[in-house]
C-alpha cells in the first residue's frame, strides 16, 4: 500500500475509536475527579513501551513525516486496547514550526548528547559554561514559520484530514517541559554544574534562572497576546479535564492561560533540599504556574520533604508521588486536598514481566495507605520504558490495577 493508504486505514479504526461512547463518560469522569467531585480511583497509562513495541522496524510509510502520524496512530489504536481510561480524541496534532527552530529557544542549542539508540540513554552536553557564556542567550520569542507550518499541515490534513480532524498547534513553545525552567536549566548548565553553582557561583546561577522564568512568560503572554493559545496547549501528565478548565478541542484558539491546565515539575532537583528547591526553583515557576486555572506538579522526582512548599502553589491541584517517594508521608501530608497521582515502579511490576501476585500485594498495600489518608486516587503507569516484549502486558497490569482499586474501596 501507498503511505496515504496506510495512514487512512490506521485513520478509520482510530476514527472508530474516537467516537466509542465511552469516550465521553470518560470525560465526565475525569472532570468530576479533578473536580474533585468523584473519588472513584482512576488508571492512566502514560508510557508505556511504545519504542519498543512500536520501532521503525514496524512502521511501514515510507516517508518519515508519515511515519510518524503512522506510528502515533498506531499507539493510540494500541493504548485503547489494554482499557485504561486514557481518553482518544477525536482529532491529531501537528504542532507548528517556530522561528527560531525550538531547538535553539534560547539562541543556543538547548538538547541533550548523544544517544546510543531509539531507546538509549543520554548525557548533558552543555553550552552555558560560565558567567560569561550568559550572554550568548538570547531572550526568546513566540513567532512561527507560517510557509513551512502550512506546507506541513497540508500534506497531514490532505492525507487524512477528512477522517480526522488535524489540530494545528499554534500555542507557546516554552510550554510544559520547555517551560518548567528546571529542564532547559539543566540541559543549558548542566546537571553536575548547577549542583556546583549553588555554591560556587550562586548569583550567576539565580540571574540565569530568572532570566528564562523572564523570557517564559515572555513567551507565553505574546502567544495569548496573538490568539494563539488554544484547548489542546491544556497538559496535566494525565487527562486535562477539569470543571475550572476549557475542554481539549481542535483548533479552538483565542483561549487564556487561565482557561487551561499547567503542568510543572523539577526532576533535576531531586537530591536538592527543600530549602534550596524552593530558593533557586519554586518561586521562579508559582509566577508562571498561578497564570493558569490549575497547577499539575511533579514527575519522577521524590517530593516527600517538599509538599509543604508545594502548598503555595494557589491553583495547585494534582501532586505527583514517584517510586522514589515515600508514599506513606506523602499521603499523610496530601490528605484529600490535593490528587494523588500515583506511580508505581515499572521496574517491578512489568519489566521482566508480570507477577500478579506480587502487583496484587503491592497494590494493596499501597492503596490501602491512600485509602486511610482519604486521598483522591489517580494510579499512573509512567516510564514503562520496556515490557519485556509482550504486547499482553500491560492489559494485565490495568486490569490487576482496576480491581485492586475495587477492592480498596476505589
């Protein structure tokens, strides 16, 4: 078959799927939970070894801008098989081509080195050495390439546009990971760097970083300014489904920060006490974050000693408890204040495979702690980097998670 075949065969069946009616009792129920209206507990799966079970070896369009809606398609047809409660939407997003490329957000290169393969690690590589090398940054801006986003756009929505809907994402590219400060921070300084410069260099180190909260909110007001924030630029790591926030659509546009959700975290800094996450880290993003209707926090790091400081975010809504945190003492401090998204370690409950027994113990212990807390229970498969080939396995692992949750009063 021809690229354009493969994409509009993938296309009906996703098209199939977005239309299934539970796709809607899925939106109200996200929005009564994040509401925090509902405490039925909730199952997301975020990743979920698709690089692996989805490698270039099992994509078939020839063309590599096909390739990768084939392959988004691919996996979004796949998620909906293991019956989490992952919403698909009835539309694809192409995000626009900014200028300068996003790559170069803060005029130097802003990545991180070299990898090994599709799903090898990666190092720090980076370009801001020293007091002096903040001058070659520059103060970034929202603009986008509209020639070659429009040259993109068609081939996409002629191709498959009339079975799905493509979004056009015109919204900020300092937004989410780009926007958080702590990522760019770290792949501009580097990790090893920055935990120096907090003593070595500490003024340089807060005029670095106030300059990119400065140049993020830059972005995002001239975006809003622009008309191009729209409902899908709204990311919570998780369905961004709230009564306080607009409902992801495509192409609606116009919108304000305070009509979406934001999503925040500070990975980089957690082996950094509290004190000092809050002193080089947290007050420069609550400026960023409180734009927005509600506040999402946290993703890999362990957040136990820093829920306190957490409590100043004032549209904060959903904290992130990692397998590295402790959940008994992040229960008892989130409480039914905030949602608990909860994420087990992949690394023992599907990795080498599943051993239902063990999840099953796991689970219950562990959601019998969130139970006594009275906590609002969302349980989060995220970072499933491998499941040991078995395409099976992580329909298992939901439906372990969904009647553990039942059982624990979920």
């Amino acid at each position: 078959m021809s690229d354009r075949q493969i994409l509009r065969e993938l296309a009906r069946t996703y098209r199939e799927i977005a239309n299934d009616p539970i796709q809607d009792v899925r939106r109200d129920q996200w929005t009564r939970f994040h509401g925090m209206q509902d405490k039925q507990g909730r199952v997301y799966s975020m990743r979920f070894a698709a690089n692996e079970l989805f490698g270039p070896e099992c994509l078939q369009c020839g063309d590599e801008f096909f390739r990768t809606f084939e392959k988004e398609l691919r996996v979004a047809i796949y998620h909906h098989s293991f019956g989490d409660e992952v919403i698909t939407e009835p539309y694809l997003t192409l995000d626009s081509v900014y200028d300068p490329p996003v790559g170069m957000r803060w005029g130097v290169p802003c990545d991180m080195g070299e990898r090994p393969g599709n799903t090898g690690a990666a190092h720090y590589n980076p370009t801001v050495n020293s007091e002096e090398d903040l001058d070659k940054l520059v103060v970034p801006r929202h603009r986008i390439n509209e020639a070659e986003t429009m040259l993109l756009y068609e081939k996409i929505n002629d191709a498959i546009g009339d079975l799905v809907p493509i979004d056009l994402n015109r919204g900020p590219d300092l937004l989410t990971w780009t926007g958080d400060i702590s990522t760019d921070l770290c792949k501009l300084h580097g990790l090893e760097q920055m935990l120096w410069s907090f003593y070595d260099e500490p003024e340089m180190l807060h005029r670095m970083i106030q300059f990119m909260a400065d140049g993020i909110e830059k972005v995002q007001k001239e975006a809003e300014d622009a008309g191009d924030i729209g409902a899908t630029d709204s990311y919570n790591q998780s369905m961004p489904y709230a009564p306080e926030t607009v409902r992801p659509r495509a192409n609606v546009r116009g919108l304000k920060r305070n009509q979406l959700w934001c999503f925040m975290s500070a990975q980089e800094f957690t082996m950094v006490g509290a004190d000092m996450f809050e002193e080089y880290m947290l007050r420069y993003q609550i400026p960023i974050m409180e734009k927005f209707a509600l506040s999402a926090y946290g993703c890999c790091e362990d957040l136990t000693q820093k829920i306190p400081l957490l409590r100043k975010i004032k549209n904060l809504r959903r904290i992130a408890v990692s397998p590295f945190a402790d959940l008994q003492k992040c229960a008892e401090q989130i409480g039914s204040e905030y949602i608990v998204s909860y994420r087990p370690n992949p690394a023992t409950f599907i990795a080498r495979g599943v051993d239902e027994d063990f999840v099953r113990r796991e689970l219950s212990k562990q959601l019998r702690i969130l139970k006594q807390n009275d906590c609002f229970v969302e349980v989060e498969y995220k970072d499933v980097e491998t499941v040991n080939h078995d395409p099976n396995a992580m329909g298992l692992l939901v439906r372990i998670t969904r009647e553990e949750l039942d059982k624990a009063g979920y």
